[in-house]
C-alpha cells in the first residue's frame, strides 16, 4: 500500500525539467528544498549540454535520472533544443527550470513549454544581462546588485521577471565573495519561484506582457 501511494503521489507531482551546465549548486538546493517534498514538486529529469558538469552526479545521487545532449551532435541550435524538448516532454516535465545552463534556448523549444521556462540570472536584469553579471556589477562601481528569475523568451535574460532579490556590494568586495552572497540569494529565491508556479501563483498581465502578478495567497 505504501509503494502504491508514492506512486499516486509521484504521478500527481509538479514535475520539473532542470538544465544545468556546470556545478549545479542551484539544481542542488531544488532539491534540497523541494523534491518530492510537502508541495509535491518532483525534479523529474536533469539535463546538461556537457557530459562533466558536476550538476548530473548530484542528480544521480538524488536518484534523478540524468541526460546529456551534446550541441555539437545536432545540426543547429534549433535541432539540439528540439531533442531537449522531447526529452522534457517524454518525462512529464511541467517547467523547465535553467540553473545555471549556459545556453540561449530559440523558438524550438520555447514554443512548446509556453510560459514554462524559468530562468536565474545574478544581477538585477535588465541590468547586467549576459555571462558574467557579477563581474560586471563589480566593475561597473554600482552599489547594488542582486538576482533575478524571470521566464524565459529568445534573446539573452530579456524574459519578465517574476522575482528579484538585492544585494548590496561592498567597498572592499572582490568577484568572489559577492559572488558568495549573491549564490546565497539564488538558493533561497530560484525554490521560491518555483513553489510559487507550481501553486498557480504567477501569471502574466493580460494588459502588459511585460508585468508578471505573483499572489501571495491561494489561487
């Protein structure tokens, strides 16, 4: 009876497609903080576009089965975004959540998860867009930066934003210790967004495509 009910469960979960192309210390809060826990999100597959991205072991230590799609054994961006798409929807996969992939996804695969592509980027967009926000930030002198998850369209961090977080820089910061603060923040707030869309809390503004509305009650 009880392997039958964590079979219902798992069949009535959330479930999520993660995208990871290097450490995946993002993947590893997911599921530290949600993985078939009490909101019943399940991470149903990770995949990386680099077969030594440490973020499939911590997926396989979780028993999350783990894929890699290389680019370079597709014709085109459109192909290999194709081949993720059918991977996503082989799973189940309700969102799909970029932690920390390094790629800019096109139509392809962006037209069959409508408005179900998050993405987490470590500055406050559309500041800093881009690779190396941190860096940027730093360089630039400014004060405050921060990390932003927004949904996900075809240029690069140009989606809406659905949650921003600021961190101050200090006089005396260098890349990596705002960098630490700044990871901080992104493991905390990337759970949250997700917790938050699996709930039917965020929708988009029928007046401004632009504006997302996230509820803090119930739906």
């Amino acid at each position: 009876m009880a392997v039958e009910l964590k079979d219902q469960r798992r069949r009535s979960a959330f479930r999520l497609g993660v995208l990871v192309s290097g450490s995946g210390t993002n993947l590893q809060s997911i599921i530290d903080k949600l993985h078939q826990g009490p909101a019943e999100i399940e991470v149903a597959v990770a995949i990386s576009d680099r077969p030594d991205a440490y973020g499939l072991k911590r997926a396989e230590q979780a028993g999350i089965p783990a894929a890699v799609i290389k680019p370079e054994e597709y014709a085109g961006r459109r192909e290999h975004d194709l081949a993720i798409a059918a991977e996503l929807e082989r799973r189940g996969v309700k969102l799909v959540v970029m932690a920390g992939y390094m790629r800019v996804m096109t139509a392809a695969l962006l037209e069959r998860f409508p408005l179900r592509v998050i993405n987490l980027h470590p500055a406050l967009l559309p500041s800093f867009p881009g690779a190396h926000g941190i860096e940027e930030a730093l360089a630039y002198g400014v004060r405050i930066t921060g990390v932003t998850v927004h949904f996900v369209d075809e240029g690069t961090d140009t989606g809406p934003v659905i949650l921003q977080e600021a961190v101050d820089i200090a006089y005396n910061d260098t890349v990596e210790s705002l960098a630490a603060r700044i990871h901080a923040v992104e493991h905390r707030l990337l759970p949250q967004a997700i917790e938050l869309i699996a709930a039917g809390r965020v929708s988009i503004d029928e007046n401004n495509p632009r504006r997302v509305i996230v509820c803090s009650g119930k739906p």
